[in-house]
C-alpha cells in the first residue's frame, strides 16, 4: 500500500519570505507528480499571502507575503492540501513536437559530443530525436523548460566553461537532461541543434510554449525547412 | 480640482544603465519568470509617496550614473535612493524632496556619491504598456517597462494622469536614517546551510567581502575568502528565493537578485533578510560588504519594523 503523501514531505525554510516542500531529494515520476498535484491544488484554491510558486524536480518553493504569513502557519495550511494530495487528478499530458535543425551552425557541439560517445553525429541525432521527455518543471528563464531523460547513451557532461551568449532556439545536452535555450542567454549546455519555434510568446495567453507536465519530442528538419518555419 | 495629462518625459542622455521600474510581477514562478522590479524599492516606494503616487507607481532607476531628462509640460517629481549629484538647470536640488520642475526645464544626474541607484519618481508615474499586470522591465528578455529595454536618447516617456494639486513634501531627515546605506547584510541561514563546514560558515560571516565587476540585476558576484560547500554532493535543481546566497563548487559566492534565475543548482549557505534586501539593490561593484547571522524570528521582527516605519506618519513632512 502506497504510504500517505504528507510522509514524504519534508518542509524547509528557505528565506524569511519563502518555504520550500520537498518530496525527496531525487528526481523521480513520483515526486514531479506529487509536485504538480500541488501546484494544481494551490492554482484551484489559492491560499491568501502565498506570492509565488516556483516547481522544481522533487520541491515546491512557496514564496509569501512574511507580514501576513509565518512558516509554521503556512506549513500548516500546505498540509492540509498534502493530505488531500492524492485525490487531485492530473489532467492527460499535452503532447507537442519540437521542430530541430540539428548540427552545423545550429549544433556547434554536435560532432564533439559524437566523438565522446564514439558513435556519429547521426546516432546521436536519431537517439535524441528517439525518446519521449516529460517538462518536470520550467525554470532558470521564462519558458524553460526541463526535460528529461536523455537515452543513457547520449548523457554528457556540461562543457566546463559556459559560453557567454547561446542563441535563443538552441537546443542542449547536460547530463542526463536536454532543453532550449529560450533567449540568448549565457549557458553551460552542450548545443546539438536548434528550433525555430518560439518558446516564450508574451503576446500570446499561453505565454509558454511547454508547460509542466507535457510529453515532447524532437523531429529533426532541414535547414530549409528552418528557414520556412522561422518565416511563418 | 483640474487634471494633467499628456505630459512627457523626453531623454536627452539615458545614463548608464536607465529602465522603468515599479514593484514587480509575482505569480509567474511556474514559467520561469522572475519578479523583477525597483532593485531598491523602499526608495521607490518612498519617491513614489514624495509625490503622492501610489507606492506601487512606475518610476525610473538609474544606475552608477544618471542621465537628463527634459520635462517640456513641467512636472511634479522627487528623486530617492543614492545622490547622484542631481541638478536642475544648473543648479543643485536636493534629493528625498518633491519639487516643481517648470516646462522645459531639464534634471541632470550626474555619477553616484553613495550607493548603486538612484530613482526618479514623477507625479502621475511613468506609463507604459503593463505586461503581466507591472511596469517593470526585465532586461534580459526583453520583456515589459519601455520597449523591454534601457532607455536611449531620444526616448519619450509618457507621464500618468494627476491631479494637479499639490503640496510640497519631504521625508523627515531622521527618518531617512532608518533607511541608510549599512555594509552588513544580515542573513538566514539557507535550505543547504548543513552542506557547509563550521569553519566555512565562520569565515562567511566573519570575514569581508567584494562585489564583483560582473554584477547585476541578475546576481552579485562576491569576492573573498572561498567558503565553499563540502564536496561529493550532488544537488537536486530547486527554486531559489529572491536573495538566495549560492556558492558554486569554487565556494565564491553569488547573491541571486531581482531578475534572477527562478530555479537553481548550487547549494545555498543563506539568504539576505527581506528587511536588507534593498540594500543589496545599493551595492556598487567593489563595495565591501559583511555579513551577519539572523534567527528567522528576527528576519520576521526586523521587516515587521521596517514596514512599520515606513507606514509611520512621521515619516513625512509636508
């Protein structure tokens, strides 16, 4: 019998102004669900005094207004929401394709990422393009998302000093992990390609792309196509 | 009581580094965006009340070095925050001050004498375009204040409706004490705090350190005596709070700010206390800065207090 939710969750502290859950210290399908189904339920029935939310692999941070709220009265408040946990369904997964131009100009990591796995810039192509990824969360900027897991044969580790600048649409490796870089942003990732899609549209109600929750995959394209795409 | 509206802020130099800010945007932590907003918002807030604005108005702040700016209708507008030195046609205006700037009249800033920012606030507010409900840009994607960027030469801002009455107002001089520049951060300790050695965690807060160059909205980058976290484990990516201190496998230590990351992988040694967070917002590159270990119950008292001054109604003078 699965133990009761509120087991597993641990309650830290995190400034005077926020509190972060914990559902274990790993990332696993179990703790990113128990997570949405938090998020969820906060979304459904906000809690007066709560600022922000900011979902993780395995932790919610709650920030909260610290004049209207203490830590031990909104942990009080979060486990009532715990205990019903179980009972908050999870709507079926989006499922959304992320156009990729790998390699060239686009990929500027590709062959080297290849030649560290011994195998052609093809294979890693197909096997990236091979799995479906969940968006355990989005974070870092607006509309990142972080997708797991990469096949265990492509996981690679971050180049060791960042670049300054990665253009916005890239696609990258770090670990077992791959996401876009949605602006021109500094970053650590391994390029292997890019996408013309926009992953953050402020102009649009959905404002990004992915969102927590949803299942993508890539499907590699020429770069005429980009170009096509770019264009629309 | 008659209305002014249609007035204009023209640009005739932007300063170093010049957006418009209010208090941010919350709630979006699920995107990945940050809040954003006056990186000294008591100076904002204060500014704002100068010239009977809500606190939460848009204004503008300038950093290390101010600019010009022209008001062809006139304005009603108070300057907070660091001295930068300011002028209006030539002659020196003081600063924590609501005062009348006839049409045509240019305010010149000039380089800061204190600390990192100074703020211009306008009677009616700046108006832009909200995005999700702020003003406040957010200069890395580019996204709301003025076009999403610093402002240029040439830019012409649009100042809020007003009314047109209005009495002078002052911030009392010992009342502004209470807000005044401190190079101790006082912290708490962080979600990772364990993660560091007891010799680690006394020379953090018994020794000093440096901002760095590479310092921004984003993060302050410090310099010093590494404390860095005991090695081997690896950290799960969670979400950071808005003064988070991290410290990288280097053990130098980075202060996550207002256009911060919103999630990160760096263990965190503290936070800065909500009560101090404004004084990061003050912190030049090359500042000397301490800091200094809080209770949370003591984080929780020091804001309660600071919020009560500044609701105080001695606060200002008319």
């Amino acid at each position: 019998m699965p133990a009761p939710v509120t087991e597993g969750a641990r309650f830290q502290a995190a400034s005077d102004q926020s509190l972060l859950v914990y559902f274990g210290d790993a990332i696993s399908l179990d703790a990113h669900e128990r997570v949405r189904r938090l998020l969820l339920s906060l979304d459904s029935r906000p809690v007066v005094g709560i600022r922000n939310l900011h979902p993780a692999y395995c932790s919610l941070l709650v920030d909260f207004d610290a004049l209207r709220l203490s830590h031990g009265e909104l942990e009080a408040i979060l486990r009532e929401y715990l205990e019903r946990l179980d009972a908050v369904p999870l709507p079926s997964p989006r499922e959304l394709e992320i156009p990729t131009c790998y390699g060239g100009e686009f990929g500027p990591d590709l062959d080297e990422v290849a030649a560290l796995h011994g195998m052609t810039p093809d294979r890693v192509i197909e096997l990236h393009a091979s799995v479906t990824y969940l968006v355990y969360f989005l974070g870092f900027v607006p509309g990142f998302a972080y997708l797991g897991e990469l096949p265990a044969t492509l996981a690679t580790p971050r180049l060791a000093a960042p670049r300054r600048s990665v253009p916005a649409g890239s696609v990258g490796i770090a670990g077992n992990q791959t996401g876009v870089y949605p602006f021109a942003t500094p970053g650590g990732w391994r390029l292997i390609g890019r996408t013309p899609i926009a992953m953050f549209r402020p102009d649009r109600g959905d404002m990004s792309f992915l969102s927590i929750g949803d299942r993508v995959r890539f499907t590699p394209i020429s770069a005429a196509r980009f170009a096509e795409l770019q264009n629309q | 009581m008659s209305a002014i509206a249609g007035h204009t802020i023209q640009v005739q130099t932007p300063g170093l580094l010049t957006t418009v800010q209010d208090l941010g945007r919350d709630g979006l932590g699920p995107i990945g965006v940050s809040p954003s907003g006056a990186a000294d918002p008591i100076a904002l807030r204060l500014g704002n009340r100068l010239v009977a604005n809500a606190e939460s108005a848009a204004g503008l702040e300038m950093t290390l070095t101010g600019g010009t700016f022209v008001f062809p209708e006139g304005a009603i507008v108070a300057l907070t925050g660091s001295d930068f030195g300011a002028t209006l046609d030539g002659a020196a205006v003081e600063m924590w001050t609501s005062t009348e700037v006839r049409p045509g009249q240019a305010r010149c800033l000039g380089a800061t004498r204190s600390g990192a920012r100074c703020y211009l606030c306008v009677r009616g507010g700046i108006e832009v375009t909200p995005f999700l409900d702020s003003a406040s840009t957010h200069l890395l994607t580019g996204l709301g204040g003025f076009e999403g960027r610093a402002l240029r030469k040439g830019d012409v801002l649009h100042i809020g409706p007003a009314a047109s009455s209005f009495g002078k107002r002052s911030i009392a001089p010992q009342a502004a004490q209470h807000f005044s520049l401190r190079n101790v951060l006082r912290f708490t300790a962080g979600p990772q705090a364990d993660w560091f050695s007891e010799a680690s965690m006394r020379s953090f807060c018994e020794s000093s350190f440096r901002v760095g160059e590479q310092s921004n909205r984003m993060g302050l980058r410090l310099e010093g005596a590494p404390v860095p976290p005991t090695s081997g484990r690896q950290m799960t990516t969670e979400g950071v709070s808005l003064g988070a201190i991290q410290v990288p496998p280097g053990g130098l230590p980075i202060i996550l700010f207002i256009d911060q990351q919103t999630t990160g992988g760096y263990p965190k040694i503290g936070n800065v206390i909500s009560a101090d967070l404004h004084r990061v917002g003050q912190l030049r590159p090359r500042d000397e800065i301490r800091f200094e270990r809080v209770t949370f119950e003591a984080a929780r008292s020091l804001l309660v207090e600071q919020e009560r001054a500044l609701r105080s109604g001695e606060l200002l003078a008319e």
